[in-house]
C-alpha cells in the first residue's frame, strides 16, 4: 500500500463499538487490537495492529500494554464484547 493510500485510509477512521462483524472486517488485516486503557476502564479505546511474531510480542509486553487477540475476541459473546476499536 502506497503512503498518499495509507495516510488517506487513516483520515477517514474513526472509533467504533466494538462488535463480531468489526472484528471479522479488521482480522483481513490486523491480528491484536492495542490500548492504554486499564482493566477497570467500562469504554476501552483499542487500535489495531499487525504484528507478525505474534506470541512473541505478546510474551514481551511484560504487563506494560493492554493488549487482546482479534481470534480470541471473535470467540467471546458480543454482549460481551466492550469497548470501541479504530475502523
């Protein structure tokens, strides 16, 4: 992808409800949604990313960023699901 694309597609983003049909949508291109947001926070705000060492880099955080796994999201209710995601 071009950067005049890139930087296009990253214009018109915004936060959305976090939801199943969302999920599916940012898998095609991310694989872990990203936060500052603590456990406690109702209305987590999650950016998502594409990291190719997943379990790698998962196993370096080191508890210093909230992270989650789109796959492992994908498996939770939707009534569940909290929080607002990058699309």
């Amino acid at each position: 992808m071009d950067k005049y694309k890139k930087t296009f597609i990253l214009n018109i983003m915004d936060y959305v409800k976090l939801n199943h049909a969302v999920l599916k949508e940012l898998k095609k291109d991310y694989n872990v949604l990203v936060t500052q947001s603590t456990s406690e926070d109702d209305n987590p705000q999650f950016v998502p990313e594409y990291k190719s060492d997943l379990w790698g880099y998962l196993e370096s955080l080191d508890g210093e960023l909230a992270c989650a796994v789109i796959d492992d999201l994908l498996g939770v209710k939707e009534e569940d699901l909290k929080g607002t995601v990058l699309y």
